[in-house]
C-alpha cells in the first residue's frame, strides 16, 4: 500500500539537453529515493556523485527510464555496471510485450521479434549493449513493463500516460524508423530572456504542429502526489497527442499541478496553449542547455500565465524543491527564467 509523505524533495540535475530526476521521500524514518531518467551516458558520474555527496545514499529504490533517446537512456548503462550502485525496482516500457502474431511471423520467431524491438533500448555508443537485456540478467532488480494506470505498491507514484493503445501504435513505427533522429535538435544560438512574443503569434507556433518522433511520444509522465496536496508531474519527453490522452483519463487529477517538468527541453512541439491551461503549473521546469530552441520563448510564455518558470541552465547545480526539509548548506534561491504574468 502506498504511503503519503510531507517530507520530500526534487533535484532536477544539470545535464543541459537532457533529463536526470531525483526524488527522495519518507515514511516515518524510511527513506526512498526515485531515479527518473540518467541523461546521456557521460552524466552518470553526477547521478553517482549526487547521491554519494547529497543524499548519502548509493541504494536507488525506484529507477524510471521514460523512453529509449539517447538524453534519458545514457547514464543508466554506468548506473547498472557500478557495483557501489544498488537499484531495487526499475520502471520502463518493454516494446517485446507488445508483439503482435504478425510480428512474429515478420521476424521468423519470439525470440527474433524480441531482440529487434529492443534494440531501442542499446547504448547510444555501444550497440553491443541492451538496457533490457541487462536488466533482466540482474536478479537483484525487479523490473517492470508500465503503461497508463500503474502506480508503486509504495511510493506515491503514478503512470498517467501513455495508454497501452497508444504505445502500441508506436512499437512499429519506432521499430520502422530506428535510428532516426529525433523531431528536433537543438541548436547553438543563446536564449534571448528579453525577447516579448506577441500573444497571437504565439499561439500560431505552438498550437500547430506536435512533435512527430514515436520516441518522444512513448514517453512515460509521471505523477508524483505525496500526502500534502501538491502535484508534481514528469513529462519526458511526451507529446501533445499523449498529453491529451492523459487530460481525458485523468482530467482533474492533473489539473493546477504544483509543478509540471516540462516535455522535451521546452520545445515548442510538445506543448499547446490548452495542455497548459489545464496543467495550469505554479512551477514550471525546464531541462535545457539554454538555446533559442530549447527552451522555445512561446512555451516559457504561455507557462509563465500559470506561474514562475525555471531552467536549469541558468542554475548551475541544477534546481532542488524541498518540503520539511533543510535548506542545504550554500544553497541560494533560485533565479526564474521568466517570472508570473511578467
């Protein structure tokens, strides 16, 4: 059964374009810490190194890899090769357990299916290296194909989207297509924080296209609900079209969320003026390197309607939300990208 806490805290890591999540909670005097994605494969030292020197604690209960892009992916393959590293249960979604007759059939047998689906999931530099096929050779790690619906017997964490339909879809086309890059890259022009979008214009950028990489739109969101009445939702790198899907499911329980990471480095292609509206976050975070891009002037504008919007490359040590806990040594209140209705 799961339990409620008061007593958390949140560390968005810097990792510029690229997501690695710490959450540590307690239960009483139980503590737990949940991992959501490991950035690229060098970022695994500052994982390592934030929980050894932060947290003092190298035991991961909960390890989510959202979805397979190399920015999520990396860090995990250092994780599981450290053996100064223990992680309990780890949380992704398992394109084999989406195997149609037919596909089988295509690939000749179970087994042929199975390995070409997951290929997904190889080390971005290595690809003799399998995120699912090494965690299944560790007995020690209890692993799990989620989808729309799953929560923790314990920990207050919930899968609000994608829906099994949805990622279903998907499977084929990311099998189909893999090794195509992403929608979007980023590009190397700064963030220009004085820039004034005009509303109208605005909402024509982002109201129009969604983002058209099935990675990117198999990403697992996360809702987070401890026992104080805030919300704080993790969205990968999702799309609008699962987004949407998850605003029908669950309509108000994802409502004015507390904060709300927002999908692929602020992309202006993964969010719509109405997502946001619903979401309607007091917080807004973005991961991002700062670029004209990532994160997109329209997003932050549109987000700063509900409330502060931060990014993590205007805090070098990354950004930390705490409750009942104490403010760490040094640390200094972060700075908004852009304020409220500014």
């Amino acid at each position: 059964m799961s339990f409620e806490t008061t007593k958390y805290e949140i560390d968005i890591l810097n990792v510029k374009d690229a997501d690695s999540i710490l959450i540590r909670c307690y239960n009483e005097n139980l503590e737990y810490i949940i991992l959501i994605d490991a950035g690229n494969v060098s970022d695994y030292e500052k994982i390592k190194n934030h929980l050894k020197n932060v947290y003092k604690n190298t035991y991961i209960d909960l390890a989510i890899c959202t979805h397979p892009d190399k920015d999520h992916i990396g860090g995990f393959f250092g994780l599981l090769d450290d053996d100064e590293i223990t992680i309990k249960d780890f949380w992704l979604i398992d394109p084999a357990n989406y195997l149609t007759k037919d596909d089988i059939h295509h690939y000749r047998n179970e087994a042929n299916a199975k390995k070409a689906v997951r290929k997904l999931f190889n080390k971005p530099n290595d690809s003799n290296k399998n995120l699912i096929s090494i965690l299944l050779s560790k007995e020690e790690i209890e692993t799990y194909t989620v989808s729309q619906g799953y929560s923790h017997p314990e920990i207050p964490i919930k899968v609000v989207a994608p829906s099994s339909e949805y990622y279903q879809e998907l499977v084929k086309i990311m099998v189909e297509d893999f090794g195509l890059k992403t929608y979007e890259d980023s590009d190397t022009s700064d963030y220009d924080e004085n820039a004034l979008p005009d509303e109208s214009d605005v909402k024509s950028v982002i109201d129009v296209d969604d983002d058209k990489s099935p990675y990117n739109a198999s990403s697992l969101v996360l809702l987070f609900e401890p026992g104080d009445g805030n919300k704080f939702l993790f969205t990968g790198d999702s799309n609008c079209a699962s987004l949407t899907n998850m605003i029908e499911t669950f309509n108000d329980e994802v409502r004015n969320v507390t904060m709300l990471k927002v999908p692929h480095h602020g992309s202006k292609h993964n969010l719509t003026t109405e997502i946001i509206e619903h979401l309607s976050p007091r917080i807004s975070i973005i991961s991002a390197k700062g670029t004209k891009k990532h994160p997109n002037s329209g997003i932050v504008y549109w987000l700063s309607k509900s409330g502060n919007v931060y990014s993590t490359h205007k805090s070098s040590g990354g950004l930390h939300y705490y409750n009942n806990i104490e403010p760490r040594k040094g640390s200094k209140t972060a700075i908004p990208l852009k304020k409220k209705n500014e």
